[in-house]
C-alpha cells in the first residue's frame, strides 16, 4: 500500500493522525487485514519533502491504527521518497517467507491516477502485482456529471499533468519498462477488486 494521503507533520503539530486527499489509500487498511489476516501487508511511506525529512507517512499511519489496535500486523517502510523508493524499499522489508513475486501476486493499493506509474514502476523491479486502485476523481462521463467547478478542475487538471510527465520522465530514466503499462497489465482491476 503506497502512503501519500496522511500528513506527517501536521500529525506530529498535533499530536493526533492527520490526513489529507488520498485518505483513501489508508481508510482500506482494516479491509485488507480482516480479508486477508494470514497475507503480509506493507504500508510504504517515508518523506518526500526536502526541507522536512523528519516528518514520515508510514509513522501517522501507525499512530491510526494504534488507535485501533491494529498496528502489529502491518510492516511499515518508512524510507523511501518517491513511488520508485516504495518499491526498492518494500522489497528489503519483506519477511523471510515471502519474495517480490510470490504466488497470485500482491495487491498494489493507490489512488486509481497513481496507478499506471506504480504498475511501471514495480513491475521494472520485478514485483508481481495486481493493481488495487482507490481515490477515484472521475466519474463516467453523463452531462449531468459535469462540474463548472475551475478551481477543482484545474486542481484535477494539475494532477493529470503531474502524472503524465512523471510517466514520461520515469520511462526515460528506464525506472519503469513502460510509458504506459500495456493492458493485460491493468486487466488485473477486474481480479483484484473480485478477490
């Protein structure tokens, strides 16, 4: 499960779990441990900010889920800065009996504009995954879907561009095998979301 919806330091300024957009990715959590109790699950996030590297996602989430006492059965990478290091850095915290492509594979948890970039990414590194996206902004399309919102859209509009040229950019850097993973690759929703 990739971090990016929890706020580590406005977590640590207040003293309790903070979260912003892309909450979603944590809220399935206790999901995905009471459906699958006897699976690892990781939950990477480290920081990906320059000037305040103290501040680590996987450390908000752990404080959630202590709330619950849920905490003890999720492995927490908290080192990695980017979607390239969640992969490099989950890999080096896998218990003992488990490896990278084990069986059916894992799920890949983010949020659903995320995902084409993380598939890449640990599909390059020789994780085995099934996509498990969450944190949908889109809707079909219906005209009486469409909003004349523009600071929302131009807001969703800034987040397409950014994953867009980091697809791009992680392509030409050779971080993922793929611009856009082909899609047998993401025919794995459908499994995924049936499990």
């Amino acid at each position: 499960m990739l971090g990016g919806g929890e706020d580590a330091e406005l977590t640590s300024i207040w003293g309790q779990p903070q979260f912003s957009e892309g909450a979603d990715r944590v809220m399935t959590l206790p999901a995905m441990m009471k459906r699958f109790p006897d699976k690892p699950i990781i939950f990477t996030g480290g920081s990906g900010s320059v000037l305040n590297p103290e501040y680590r996602g996987a450390d908000t989430v752990k404080a959630w889920l202590e709330e619950f006492s849920l905490s003890e059965n999720i492995i927490y990478e908290r080192q990695s800065r980017n979607t390239y290091e969640n992969a490099l850095y989950s890999g080096q915290v896998l218990p003992e009996t488990s490896s990278i492509d084990d069986g059916d594979g894992w799920l890949l948890v983010t949020s659903a504009f995320h995902m084409p970039r993380s598939v890449g990414i640990y599909r390059q590194q020789g994780w085995k995954v099934i996509p498990y996206p969450v944190d949908y902004y889109s809707q079909p399309f219906e005209f009486d879907n469409v909003r004349f919102d523009l600071a929302d859209n131009l807001g969703n509009l800034g987040t397409a561009v950014r994953e867009w040229v980091g697809l791009l950019a992680y392509y030409a850097t050779g971080k993922t095998g793929e611009w856009f993973p082909a899609e047998d690759v993401m025919s794995g929703q459908t499994k995924a979301l049936s499990i």
